[in-house]
C-alpha cells in the first residue's frame, strides 16, 4: 500500500506581503501560541484546497498544478475584516469570479487524484449537515464553492491571549504563485514540494 501525504494547495503572497504576515505573526506570538509564520516550516499562504494525495501520484499533481499556473495571472487580494475561530487569528480577503475559479479549475483537476481522506476531515463529516457534508463527500474538503473563505492565518493563540489588528488593508496585495505543500501541525504549511509562478 502506498504511503499517503496530505497536501495543502495554496496561493502565495509577494514579498512585501509575505512579510508583513511574519511580522504580524511574530507580534502576536509574543502573548502565547502554537507557531509563528517565517522560515520554509510556517510560510504564509491562501489555501484553495486540502487533499489527501499517495505519494507515487504527486508528480501527476505537479504537472497539473504547472499548467494550471501557467495559464493563470497573478491575484490581487483585498483584504477586509480579520477573524479569530479555535484560536487561529487570521484576516479574510473578498472573492471574485477568477479567485473563485482558480479554486475551482484546482479542485476539478486533482479530486481525481485524492486518496482518501484525513483523519480530520473524517470527523467533521460526523457532525456536518448540508453542503459542508456534501463537499467532504465529494471532494474530502469542506470549503469548495460557496463555502471557500480565502484567508491568510497569521498563528494559533494559546487559549485566553488576546488579539488585536487595527488595519486589515496592509495586508491587501499580490497572491503571484501557486504552490504545494505538505501540511504540518496546526494548519502549517511545513514543506514545500512545488512552487509555481503565475504566468506575467
């Protein structure tokens, strides 16, 4: 039986975002938490969607996923409000119709390739009613279509520390890249196993 590895497909901020989220991820983590943002561990991102891929079928993902960067141009994201559930402090961005079908032309192309499920997706379906439980049966991930909610999480606060972000637009700008990644602890994206640049 093949070994699996549950992958986190994502987009990826510029530089000067991409910093800023460290930053501010830094800042928070001073109070308490599970992680802070920086380093090739914790790297800032959007997530389009999680999935469960054997090991032997990831190089047939990374050439979808290349082509489908290569005809996609890079997203301008605007950020508008933040959001804090189970402790994750993260800030939520608008969505429009090419951020919704960038998600979408992801999921089409590799739920073919999904092996299974994870541990943590098998246990929302116990308690999820509705789309929630129709996206995990047909794609293994709850947030698909008109669940998706684009966000960039900065840290995971340990439970009681307060948060505060005053401006949600510093962090508004250019998503350039696409990428795969294997999922770490805490929704991490904890190793790289492409990059894809967004064609120019």
């Amino acid at each position: 039986m093949s070994a699996n590895i549950f992958c986190d497909v994502v987009i990826l901020p510029n530089p000067t975002l991409k910093d800023a989220a460290i930053a501010k991820s830094r800042e928070l983590s001073e109070q308490g938490s599970y992680f802070t943002l920086g380093g090739e561990t914790c790297v800032p991102h959007v997530s389009l969607y999680m999935l469960q891929l054997a090991v032997p079928d990831l190089a047939k993902a990374k050439r979808v996923l290349s082509k489908i960067a290569s005809e996609t141009v890079p997203l301008h994201l605007e950020a508008y409000r933040p959001y804090r559930s189970s402790g994750y402090v993260d800030v939520e961005y608008q969505r429009f119709n090419k951020f919704d079908s960038l998600q979408m032309d992801v999921v089409d192309a590799l739920n073919s390739l999904r092996n299974g499920m994870y541990v943590d997706e098998i246990k929302r379906m116990e308690t999820a009613e509705g789309l929630k439980l129709e996206n995990l049966q047909q794609y293994g991930y709850q947030n698909i279509g008109e669940l998706f909610r684009p966000h960039m999480t900065f840290t995971r606060l340990t439970p009681g520390v307060a948060f505060k972000i005053d401006d949600v637009t510093r962090f508004s700008g250019m998503f350039p890249g696409l990428g795969i990644f294997e999922l770490g602890d805490n929704g991490t994206c904890a190793r790289s196993i492409e990059i894809f640049e967004f064609a120019s």
